[in-house]
C-alpha cells in the first residue's frame, strides 16, 4: 500500500495528496493525486543512499517519503508528468 502525505501545495494552489509507489533500491515513483479528479501526475525519485549501490536492497515507501521535503517536492512536481495520456497523440 502506498504511503501518503497530507498534501502538496502548487504555485497556482492545487492542494495535491502524494503517494510514494514501487520503490526500488534506485528510485521511487512519486504520484501527485488530486482527490475526485483525474489529473494524476508521477516523477521518479532517485536514492542516492547505501540501498542504491545494493542490488539485492530494497528501500521503504515511508523512508522515501520521510526524505521528501517541500523543496525536494516541488523539484519533483515541475518535472512530473501526466499519468494518463491526451484524448489525441499531441495531447
């Protein structure tokens, strides 16, 4: 189960609930929710920590997540990108 943060506020001031999914001993997949909408976006994270030079290491969704601060978050969410893709192949 996915770990969840209160919320991520955007510059425009979307509230944005955050998931921490499939994380590796590399990386994480960080998904921007918005409750009720489909607007869902991801980012990969990379770990720098021991766990990454690890093959066989596995890190935890909370402990990636407990690394997350705001500006680590804001990083992430300029770089996201829509889960889903446009109604036509330019979007």
């Amino acid at each position: 189960m996915p770990v969840r943060r209160t919320t991520y506020v955007a510059p425009d001031g979307a509230r944005w609930d955050v998931d921490v999914q499939v994380p590796g001993a590399s990386n994480a997949m960080i998904v921007f929710r918005v409750p009720g909408e489909r607007r869902d976006r991801y980012a990969w994270h990379a770990w720098h920590g021991p766990e990454a030079r690890n093959v066989t290491g596995r890190l935890t969704a909370q402990k990636v997540m407990d690394s997350l601060d705001e500006l680590t978050l804001a990083r992430l969410f300029r770089r996201s990108m829509p889960v889903q893709a446009g109604r036509t192949p330019l979007g």
